[in-house]
C-alpha cells in the first residue's frame, strides 16, 4: 500500500488519458462495485493488482465521487472505513475483507504509519482530507499519544475485524480472505463471476494465487504499477473533485 500526496496522484495513479474516461467494455464482475475493506498491509495491492489483470477498473484509494463511479473496484481509503455508507450508495456491490496474520500486519503497519504520520496532521499534513478522516477513524490518528503502540494497533485490528464481520454475518454479497493463501486468488474470481475467464486464459494453477506486491519496506508499489485499467483516485468530474457528502460517527481511540 503506498500513498502518495493527493497533488501528485494525478501524475502516479492512472494513466492520464485513462483516468476520467471509461474505456471500452471489459470484463464485469457479477454484482455491480466492488469494495475491498482490508486494512493497510493486508494485501490491498495485491488483490488491486490482480483485479486490474482480470480486466476491471480499479482505484486503490478513491477520493472522489467520479473516481468512484468510473471504478468497478475500490480498495484501501476509504472503504475500510466508510463500508456501511458505501453499503448504502452502492446497492448491489460486493465486499471482500482481507485477513492478516496480526504478528506480521503489525510489524508491516507499524512501519507505515512511521513514514506516514506527519502527513496524517489535520492541519499541516499534505495527504488529503479522506485519507486522514480514515485513518483518524480507524487508528485514532491525532487522537492517541502513539498510533504506533503495539497494543493500540491490535487492538484497532481486532475491533475493525470483528465489526466488519458483525455488519456482514449472514450476507452473500461478502468475502473474507487472506491473499497468503494456496488458491486465495480463484477463490475471489469465483465469488466475482470471473473465475470462468481466468479458466479460459491459462491452465497454471498457480496463477489463482495473488502476486506478492508491496512487501517488506516498500510502500510505493501501486504507485510504480503501470496499468490503463488503473483510475485516479482525485478523478474529476461534472462535480469536480466533489467527495460524498456523507459523515461518519465520530468514535473513541
């Protein structure tokens, strides 16, 4: 997962000619959006990576409403934050949670949030409103002492799993992997309808595994990705760079 300050996004998320039109019907996935909900460090790029490779649209982060509408998928800021109000523009999407190991998640985010924070400041961080409004919701950013405290962020692992599962107990409509695992990819194809195209396309099963992107003390990876199917998370609009005008509640660190 790497996050780059919203006034470069246009020159590293998208291809430009790309970024604010769709292009020619691709591929669509089986129940309109797709929202991934895993938290930072839980393989976000790679399951954006590998959906760009099924053919989707895809917006690893999405801070306007057109990227969203020229999405078919969004993962990482703001959908692990803002899953129920999504659930609620979005009739019809899907939801996929991605699982961690909390030992390595923590080493992974602990890291993140080191290069991170000074950008995270409400008032003089340059990343853009959203992204910190996410993070200030789910990590308590500018709210605890240290984000960084080992029991601090398990504890915010632990409660973002447990109310993501909470909310979708029961729904069909909602997926939770770990891109770790033997076969993870063709499990996620087949819950979006497109394990019959990836079938077609190559008799290796090891292709319906996920790419290992972003590891280790890389957090630019997506950045580096070079994809046409990738949209621009500050794609503009007839409403500019307008974001939803919805509110989430505000919540104890």
């Amino acid at each position: 997962m790497g996050y780059t300050p919203a006034s470069r996004q246009a020159d590293t998320d998208s291809n430009p000619s790309m970024s604010n039109t769709p292009s020619q019907p691709e591929p669509q996935a089986q129940g309109g959006k797709i929202f991934i909900l895993g938290l930072p460090r839980t393989g976000t790029t790679s399951i954006s990576v590998a959906l760009l490779e099924a053919g989707l649209k895809v917006a690893h982060m999405a801070f306007t409403k057109r990227a969203f509408e020229l999405a078919d998928a969004v993962a990482d800021t703001p959908c692990f934050s803002d899953y129920r109000q999504l659930d609620a523009l979005f009739p019809g999407a899907r939801f996929v949670y991605l699982e961690r190991e909390i030992s390595g998640w923590l080493a992974s985010m602990q890291m993140l949030l080191g290069k991170m924070l000074p950008h995270l400041d409400e008032k003089t961080g340059y990343f853009h409103p959203v992204l910190k409004r996410s993070f200030r919701h789910t990590f308590g950013v500018g709210q605890v002492a240290d984000p960084r405290d080992s029991e601090h962020l398990t504890n915010c692992y632990q409660r973002h799993r447990q109310e993501v599962l909470a909310y979708f107990d029961g729904r069909q409509d909602f997926l939770s992997l770990d891109v770790s695992r033997q076969g993870s990819l063709g499990t996620l194809l087949q819950f979006l309808g497109l394990a019959a195209e990836a079938n077609e396309s190559t008799d290796d099963e090891q292709e319906l595994n996920f790419p290992k992107l972003n590891v280790g003390r890389d957090v630019a990876g997506w950045g580096e990705y070079k994809h046409p199917n990738k949209i621009n998370a500050n794609s503009a609009g007839p409403q500019s760079r307008k974001f939803f005008d919805y509110k989430l509640e505000e919540r104890s660190a």
